[in-house]
C-alpha cells in the first residue's frame, strides 16, 4: 500500500542578496502564515510504507481489478485510501506490502538456481498426441483429449508454422508429431491428418532411426516397482563390502600391534637410561665389562600375512585374483592413445551436442553425468541422457553416486539395457548438491570408498565393457591425495582414469597443475588421461609432451569453440569465419530438432540449450 504525500507548496523565495536587503514586512509575514494554515494536515505516516504521489503511482496488472474499490472515499485514487487490492496498514508479523514476492525475485537472480523445466512443459493444446500422429489412441473414446484435429487447426491457441521442411520428415519420411509440429502443415492434409502415417508404434517416440539406448516403458516400470531382476550386482556389493571390512579390521589390528610395539620400545629405552645412570656412579674397573657388552637386540616380528589378492598395497586396497579387468574379458586393452576425448558436460553435452563435435572431430564422447539413484528409480528423463547417436564411434555413459548397491545395480543395468562402450564413474564433481550427498569430487578423500565402489562396479558391469573413474586432485588446496589412488585402479577392476588438475575446493579457478597430472600418470596403474584448460594446440602439444599421458579430455575448450578438435588434429588455429560459425549453430538446431522433436516442446528445447551453449 502507499500513502499519497500532500500536495507540493510553492512558496517564492527572494534571492539571497534581496533576503538579506529588505526585510520581511509584516503583510507579508501574515500571508505565509495564512498559508501555512490553509494547508490539509498531513496523513499518517506508516512505518514501512512510502509516500507517493498519484501521478508516480502505477498498478500492478494483478492489481486492477480492485482498482476500482481502492479509488473511493478521499477521491484521490491511490492517495487517500493505500494501493489496489491491499490495506494502508502493515500485517501483525511486519511484513512489508510486496513481500511475497521476495523469494521469487531472489529466485530469479543470479546463476546458482535450480533446473525449472517450465519451458519444457507443454502449452496445453488439449490434443492427443498419438491421435495427432495418426495412430491408434489406447484410450479412444475414454481419452481425456480432444481427437478434433479440424477444430485444433481452426483454433488460434495453435501457433504459425516455421518456415522451411520439416526436418523428421526429411530425416526419416515421417514426422511423429502430425499436426503437432511447427512445421505441421507440410505433412498433414486438409483434415488435420498426418501423411505419411508412422509405419510402427516403437518410431512414435523415436526422434530419429539412428538413435540407441531407449529405454522400453516395460523396463522403466520393473525398475520403478522394484521387480527388475538383478544378476551380479547384489553379489558384487556385498562381496565389496566386505573386503573394505576385513581391510578395516586388519589396518586397526596393524595400529594396535605398532602401538604395543611403540610401548615395548619405549620400556627398553628407559630400562637402558637407568642402566647408563648406574654406569657413571659405579667404579673405572666395572665400566670396562658393561661398555664390551654387546646390545641386546629385539626378536624380528612375525611377518603378518597378507591375504590372497590384497595386492602389494596391503590387504584392502586389492581386488580377488578371479575378477578379471575389463579389457581382459573382450580381449583388448582400453587404449586411447592419440584419440580426442569430449569431456561429459552436464546440460550442455547433449546429444546434439556431441554430433556437432563428432563431426569436427572428436573421437570419444560420454553423456551427460546422471545419477545412479535416479537411473534405479526408473525415471525416464535421466535415462534419456544416456541416448547414443549412431555417429558417436566409441561411447560412455556417465554415472554419480556414493552408495555401492546403487553404483553397482546402475552398472549393472546400463551394461545390459544400453550400447555403450564403457562406464566412466564421476568422481570429480565439484557441486555443493552433489558433494554433501557423499558423490562427486568429495569421494577422492576416501580411498577405501573408492576401492568399495570401484571393486563393486566393474564386477556388476559385466563383460564387454569398460569401466574408467574420473578424478580430482584433492577435496582441498594443498591437500592431493589422488596420488594415493591411481596406483590402485588396476586391482580394483578400473580400465582407464580421468584426472581433472584441480582440487574440489579450487573448482576451476587458476591454471590447471599439468606437472601434478603427469607424476599421477607415472604412478598410475592404468592409462591416464589429463584435463584441464586446453584451450588450443599448443596446450595440447604441451600437454603431450609428458610420455606418460594416455590423452587429453576437453571440457570448457570444446564449449567455447566446438572447431578445437579440428584445430587439435590438423595441428593448426582455424581462422574461422562468421558465416562458418553461424553453420554450426544451424546444424546444432537442426539435430536438436531431430532429437528433442519439432512440436513445441521440442522447440523450446532446443532453444533453450541452444541458449545454454
């Protein structure tokens, strides 16, 4: 509410030299004071609650259908009796009008928000979808949308077509929205009806014939009742755990023995600091014998055993000498020598995405990181971040989580429902909301968790695909420990590692440290591969310059220009030009539209992370 201030007074003021010539005569005295008598009292004042004139006041749209209301009484709109809709006086608690909307303000500011899908909902057509596509509605009579395509064509609430051909139609002679699309009236006749008619219900919720890794309903819905049937995962985990304990109890029993040793030694060493005390007080002629003797020496310890497959690091961190790696069980090495490999971006390394790097050169690509939890859940938009494109030569799927039944029921699950070439775990996320649930980059500070989840996954994985980590330096500056862990990845059934040269703490502030990155590599059991700020050749060069290196991953380089991996393998800058660019944004549209679908929906879509790019 607002509280209209009285009318402004004008009262004329001489200048000063008249002011300090002529005094104020008494006539004039009697008219100011006239004056100020005839002003209206002033209102109230309500704390909280500014004063403003009618003329700067201004309705809020919610507001004016009580316009109406407020602008009796005083006669002076808003001035006399508070704004629209609301009183002139504050609530019990203090509030200040407006303040309900605070929350949605602060919402909106800056870049740390949440994911709203809001422009990924649909706008309410009220149509069916599969009667629009030309299929048979499950549902028919008792559908509770409408099957009137003419009266849906006649409507304004549907929007004008895009200009040019309908890219599902052209991609595979269908398009499965019908009158749908933005570019509906191109494959639909003078009825509404979609021509040509999709040939087979499964292509209805395919965006194009070369796209895998879609998830049946049938499978979604065992995954979300808990009736999916589980192989090795259960197994896996329980067998994981069960080594992180028997390493637990062996490390206490090792601490328990070297501080009862720590004691026996300190007894012998104050046994002989009396004895040398004795020594000087005795007689010249009984030093000599005491001095000839020879010291006593402890008995060696007993050789603790280490038990069968804990490696040469110490029972625990090793992995049973029956569970093969990965590569051994399809009969080649993970080898990534010389090959360019995108690094997973969350929301902004989607499928369409990766196409337009494959096709400027990239030679390993991995999805987006989805969650493990969520995958177990069934639920299909996080599935649906695992589709691989029939262009993406050598593929993976990347997952997060910190619980070993769920990381191992994922693997197991995506190594029998997806094509995918291996199974890369995110252990470098630096995310507050990803961190405190115990995933993430917060796992490099817990060695035994890691060998727990690795161990448990590449056993639940299954034969046929590889299972590669993905690392920080550390949880803090100054703080690196994944020195400690990369010897280990062998024996725990990893194929491959990831190193990200910056800690949790540091997020992607400062230079990445490349010399890190290459005492890692020298250390590592398995092939290694270094990331962080290429940004050109020359980054490259220097980076492979260190032997050691399996490959370089790019990440922030490709989102800037997309055309880095040509520049990687052609050795050279790429001048590229305006019109070169703007190709490239038209193909990125083009297979967003193929992939997230040419309705509304799917232009929203690709708008939108179009945009995010």
């Amino acid at each position: 509410a607002m509280e209209a201030a009285p009318p402004a007074v004008h009262v004329e003021m001489a200048s000063a030299p008249d002011c300090a010539a002529t005094p104020a005569t008494p006539a004039r005295e009697e008219a100011s004071t006239i004056d100020r008598a005839e002003l209206p009292a002033a209102p109230v004042r309500v704390p909280g609650v500014a004063s403003v004139k009618d003329e700067f006041l201004r309705l809020k749209p919610s507001a004016t259908a009580n316009a109406g209301s407020a602008a009796g009484g005083d006669g002076g709109g808003l001035a006399g009796g508070g704004a629209a809709g609301s009183t002139a006086e504050p609530s019990a608690s203090g509030s200040k009008a407006g303040a309900g909307n605070d929350h949605d303000r602060k919402r909106k500011r800056g870049m740390n928000k949440p994911n709203e899908r809001d422009h990924f909902k649909p706008k309410g057509t009220g149509l069916c979808t599969r009667h629009a596509a030309g299929v048979a509605c499950n549902y028919m009579e008792t559908c509770k949308f409408s099957h009137d395509l003419a009266a849906y064509m006649a409507s304004e609430s549907r929007p004008a077509d895009l200009p040019g051909p309908c890219p599902n139609l052209t991609k595979v002679g269908f398009c499965r929205h019908g009158i749908l699309c933005r570019y509906g009236l191109t494959h639909v006749d003078a009825q509404g009806n979609n021509v040509p008619v999709p040939s087979t219900d499964e292509l209805l919720h395919v965006g194009t014939s070369d796209e895998s890794n879609i998830m049946p309903g049938t499978t979604l819905t065992a995954l979300r009742t808990y009736k999916y049937e589980w192989e090795r995962a259960t197994e896996a985990a329980a067998k994981s755990k069960k080594i992180t304990e028997v390493a637990r109890l062996a490390k206490e029993k090792e601490e328990v023995d070297a501080r009862q040793a720590a004691a026996i030694a300190g007894a012998g060493e104050q046994a002989v600091t009396m004895e040398e005390t004795a020594t000087e007080v005795a007689p010249a002629a009984e030093v000599a014998p005491a001095a000839e003797r020879a010291p006593a020496t402890a008995p060696a310890p007993a050789a603790v055993p280490i038990a069968a497959g804990s490696g040469e690091h110490g029972a625990g961190f090793g992995c049973s000498e029956q569970t093969l790696r990965a590569e051994d069980q399809v009969g080649k090495a993970f080898d990534l020598k010389g090959k360019l490999y995108l690094a997973p971006l969350t929301t902004v390394g989607n499928l369409p995405f990766r196409r337009l790097c494959v096709g400027l050169g990239a030679d390993v690509t991995c999805s987006e990181m989805a969650l493990a939890s969520k995958l177990l859940q069934g639920d299909s938009y996080e599935w649906t971040l695992l589709r691989r494109h029939a262009s993406e030569k050598f593929y993976g799927a990347q997952i997060a989580g910190g619980a070993t039944d769920v990381v191992a029921k994922a693997c197991e699950a995506i190594g029998r429902e997806t094509d995918c070439n291996f199974v890369d775990i995110n252990m470098g996320c630096p995310i507050d909301s990803i961190c405190n649930k115990g995933m993430g980059a917060m796992l490099v500070g817990r060695p035994n968790r890691v060998g727990e989840l690795v161990r448990a996954a590449s056993e639940a994985l299954g034969p046929g695909k590889f299972l590669t980590v993905k690392l920080r330096m550390g949880v803090e500056d100054k703080k690196a420990c994944a020195h400690n862990i990369v010897p280990l990845l062998r024996g725990w059934g990893a194929s491959a590692v990831t190193l990200h040269g910056r800690s949790k703490q540091q997020r992607y502030s400062r230079r990445a440290d490349w010399d890190y990155i290459s005492l890692c590599a020298a250390r590592s059991s398995v092939p290694l591969i270094g990331n962080g700020d290429v940004f050109c050749y020359d980054d490259l060069a220097n980076a492979l310059k260190r032997p050691e290196l399996a490959t370089v991953m790019v990440a922030r380089g490709a989102l800037i220009k997309p055309w880095i991996f040509t520049e990687l393998k052609e050795r050279r800058l790429w001048d590229i030009s305006a019109n070169e660019r703007f190709d490239m944004m038209k193909d990125f549209t083009k297979f967003g539209l193929e992939h997230w679908g040419s309705d509304e929906i799917g232009v929203s879509r690709t708008r939108h992370f179009l945009l995010e790019w």
